[in-house]
C-alpha cells in the first residue's frame, strides 16, 4: 500500500496520522502543507479534500480519504490500535467523537489562537472562552484515567491518539495539567510507547 499525508507536523491533527503510521511501522510519504499560507485552497488541493482541510491520506495514487479520525480508523484497521470485539470498538469511536466535539473546539482552537495567530487582541474573548470547555474535557478525561491505564482498556489504541495530540500541547494554548495527575500519567505512558515520536524534533 502506497501512502502520502498531506499535512503540517504542528497540527493535532496531522499528528495523529503521524504517530499511527509510526506506531504500524508504515511506510509513507509525508507532503507539508501551510494552511496559513492557503496551501489548502489551491485547485489541486481541493480536488482532494473539497473541505480545503489537512489531514489528507492519498492511497495507491487514486484513493482520497480526509478528516483525521477516519484516516485513524482506515489505517488501524486488523491491527491491535482498533479492536474487532464490538463493544470495544464503539469504546474507541465514543472517544473519538468526544475528541471532536468536547475536546479539539475549545483546546485546539484556543492553541491555534495564541501559538499560530498571536492572539489578537480582537479575539482574547474569544480564546478566554475556550478554557471552560477545555477544562470540562480535561475532567472528563481525568475521572476515566482514574480507573483504566489508556481510554479503552489497558492497550493504546486510537482512541489515545486522537485524544493525545492536542493533550500534550494543551499549555500552548493556556490550559495547565497540574490539576489532572492521572491525564499527566497517561501522557507519560503513551509517550513511552515503542516507535513513538514528538512533534517537536528540536
């Protein structure tokens, strides 16, 4: 299977599709693309993702598939980062979806806000909005971890990816973990995991 991600190292986002090719020991062909400078509104991008978003997963050169949790679930497919037992399963989706939803609105943007746009002074209302839902997130997460080591069970599965790449920069956007010991753990241990890499090389 012939692989190439369409993304910026610096996203959460493209992370996640990062970390799992990493962790499955893909090979794959990694393209940058800055959303800041439109790279993603150009004819030829939007003929693979309409949506003008990153990630994109271009496969075997004919196939598009956009939206990062999808790609997650498209690669980890008949591997141990995606259980086949159906209640498990669900688990993993039911995450992602909190990812989604209760999770990436309020501790990505607020990082978007203040790491990538500089926080302009226009918008600090708006970024000092973010943090309650943030920090409702965080809750939830820290009140799971008390009594499973990752977010489905005692094995790393996407459900950890997708809700990892945003955890461990969450300060970049002015949410602080000292309150959550058991999300700290978790960080620590998922970034023990063998074939794992940073976002950050330097």
């Amino acid at each position: 299977m012939k692989l190439k991600v369409y993304g910026d190292i610096l996203s959460g986002n493209c992370y996640k599709i990062k970390l799992l090719l990493e962790f499955l020991g893909l090979s794959y062909e990694w393209v940058p693309t800055n959303v800041l400078r439109a790279e993603t509104h150009t004819d030829e991008f939007v003929a693979m993702n309409p949506n003008a978003k990153i990630p994109v997963l271009l496969i075997d050169d004919s196939k598009y598939l956009w939206e990062s949790n999808a790609i997650l679930n498209y690669l980890a497919e008949g591997s141990p980062f995606l259980p086949t037992e159906k209640y498990s399963k669900a688990l993993v989706l039911q995450w992602q979806f909190f990812e989604q939803y209760s999770h990436e609105p309020y501790i990505a943007v607020a990082r978007y806000l203040k790491l990538f746009l500089g926080l302009p002074a226009e918008r600090v209302s708006e970024y000092e909005g973010k943090h309650e839902g943030g920090y409702k997130a965080l809750a939830v997460m820290e009140n799971h971890l008390k009594k499973s080591k990752f977010f489905v069970g005692e094995q790393l599965t996407i459900a950890d990816i997708s809700l990892y790449a945003y955890t461990h920069v969450a300060d970049e956007g002015g949410f602080s973990l000292d309150a959550y010991p058991n999300v700290i753990r978790w960080l620590k241990d998922f970034a023990a995991s063998k074939n794992y890499v940073p976002m950050r090389t330097s």
